[in-house]
C-alpha cells in the first residue's frame, strides 16, 4: 500500500518545510507590507506585490478553530488507513492567517467553532514533517 504523498518544497516553501522538519511553524511575513500570509505566493495577498519578500518567522502555533469537515473517503493514496479524518481550518493567534491541517485525535473530537487547538507535527518520512493540530483542552 502506497505511503501519504510527501510535500514537495519548491522556492518559497522550502523555509516552511525545513522548520515543520524541525517541528516548528513558521510563517512568511511580506517585507513590503508587513503582514503574515500563508502560503507564500508569487503575488502578496495583501500588498498585491508581483515581487513580493518574504522572511519566515516562527509562530506560537496557537489559534482557533473556525471550520471544519470530516473526510470519511480519501481521493488520495495512504489515507485509508486514517479514515475518518478531521480537517480544521484555523485562525493563528498572530494574525489573519490561516492554516488547514488534520486535527490528531479522532474525528469524533468536540469541536466547535472557537475552539482552542495548537499545532503538532505528523513525521511521515526521516526528514518530512506536516503541521497538524491537538485541541486544548478547555478550562
Ligand atoms: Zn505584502
């Protein structure tokens, strides 16, 4: 049975993957405009730069949950054996910036929105790491 597909890294990834590698999140922030975004892209979400900088800072890896779904088939090979899968889209506490990943923990998790979660790391190969999300337990 074929493995997850690994992240493929190309110019403006490569910083982003080499830290989750390290298990650290870090994100890009435009030298232009100052803001956070994610992914980089060649043009800047916010400043609309063609040419846009980025440097890429750490973050806390903290934020909240703002949607949701439940993958109960998988359209991609290596999945099959993590079904169902729960995908998260969160809000990092450092800005308007979003991330997508798994929330590990089963998907039958009490989730709501606003839920509080902080991201982890799944090794999926020596040297490949992808963020994913823990919730927080509530006080
Ligand atoms: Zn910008």
């Amino acid at each position: 049975m074929p493995g997850r597909p690994l992240p493929v890294a190309d110019d403006l990834s490569a910083s982003f993957w080499a830290a989750a590698a390290e298990h650290r999140l870090v994100i890009a922030r435009c030298f232009r405009c100052n803001e956070l975004t994610h992914p980089p892209d060649l043009v800047c979400p916010h400043c609309h730069h063609t040419d846009p900088q980025f440097r890429f800072e750490p973050v806390s890896g903290s934020g909240t949950v703002c949607s949701w779904t439940v993958l109960h088939q998988s359209f991609l090979p290596g999945f099959d054996d993590d079904l169902p899968l729960l995908l998260v889209d969160v809000r990092l506490d450092e800005g308007d910036v979003r991330l997508i990943g798994r929330l590990l923990g089963g998907a039958d998790a009490a989730l709501r929105a606003g839920s509080r979660v902080t991201v982890t790391f799944e090794d999926l190969a020596p040297g490949v790491a992808i963020p994913a999300f823990a919730l927080v337990p509530e006080a």
